[in-house]
C-alpha cells in the first residue's frame, strides 16, 4: 500500500505562483509514474501534469509553459510549480502515482486533494 499527502494548496491571486508538494511512503515499486490531476465544482478529474522516474514528462495543454512537474525520487516526493496562475485554474488538485507490481496487479494511488482557489 502506498500514502500519498499533498501540501502546498492555498488561495492566490490572478497571475501569481503556488506549489503543490507531494510525499509517497509505504511499499513504492520502481520504476512508477506520479502525476498531478484536477477536479473543478461539476467538472470531471483531468490530468494536469505526469512524470516518470527517469524525469519523462507529460503536461495538459492548458497548462503548458505555466506549470512545471518535477521528482525527487530520494525523497519519493513530487512537485508542481505553477505560475501565471488563472481563474479556471481553481480546482482540488490531487496527487497520482501508477506502478506494475511483479506478478501482481498494477497499483493506481491517490492522495487526499488539496484545494487551490485563484481570485481576480
């Protein structure tokens, strides 16, 4: 079982910067995917930004050039640096890690959420 906790939420102005921590502990398998995804009031979850061990990343056109996903695989922790930031980008943000196992089913892990408002 992997525990995932985010940090880092909070309330921010248009245009300003926020970042999201994340920390994995329990039976981590490598390598594995961690990701951020987000979940607006009446709006389905969506990716926001994925990274891959080896520091492979993937990011959702809406975030391009503004948020910045980054590992430290020694402290099993994620990140997500965002700038620019904009009103649609309020939502509970919440984080993701993906991992075969072996010979077992593949592990697919959430956190608890945390929530980022943007003001006008």
């Amino acid at each position: 079982q992997v525990q995932l906790v985010e940090s880092g939420g909070g309330l921010v102005q248009a245009g300003g910067s926020l970042t999201l921590s994340c920390a994995a502990s329990g039976s981590i398998f490598s390598p594995n995917i961690m990701g951020w995804y987000r979940q607006a009031p009446g709006k389905q979850r969506d990716l926001v930004a994925t990274i891959t061990s080896g520091g492979v990343t993937n990011y959702a056109d809406s975030v391009k050039g503004r948020f910045t996903i980054s590992r430290d695989n020694a402290k099993n922790t994620v990140y997500l640096q965002m700038n620019s930031l904009k009103p649609e980008d309020t939502a509970v943000y919440y984080c993701n890690q993906k991992a075969s196992r072996g010979p077992y089913l593949p592990y697919d892990y959430w956190g608890q959420g945390t929530q980022v408002t943007v003001s006008l």
